[in-house]
C-alpha cells in the first residue's frame, strides 16, 4: 500500500465529516469544503493506487 492511499483515505474520511457536520448545521460553505477534500483524497487514492501498480509491474 502506498503512503497516497493512506493519506488520501484520511482525506476522504475528513472530508466526509466535514461535509455531514456541515449539512446537520447548516453551514453550506462547510458542506462544500468537505466534498472538495473528499474528491481531493479520492484523487489521491487513484495516484497512490496507479502508483503501486506501477511499482508491481515494475518488480516482475
């Protein structure tokens, strides 16, 4: 597992959060933060996946 999936996952974890702490009090520029940092930490996720596999193929 590469160090962008983790820190991507946190990422998205925060970002969820973010966003339903923001929803329940009605805080819209909140909401809106949370789902940008969990698209951000989904990209990251993908690199940090696109970047194992690499590694993988690499190794064979």
């Amino acid at each position: 597992m590469h160090k962008d999936q983790v820190e991507g996952a946190a990422k998205d974890a925060k970002g969820s959060m973010k966003e339903g702490i923001g929803k329940a009090i009605g805080n819209d520029r909140m909401a809106a933060e949370g789902a940008g940092e969990r698209v951000a930490g989904k990209v990251q996720k993908g690199v940090g996946s696109l970047k194992d596999a690499a590694r993988q193929a690499l190794k064979k």
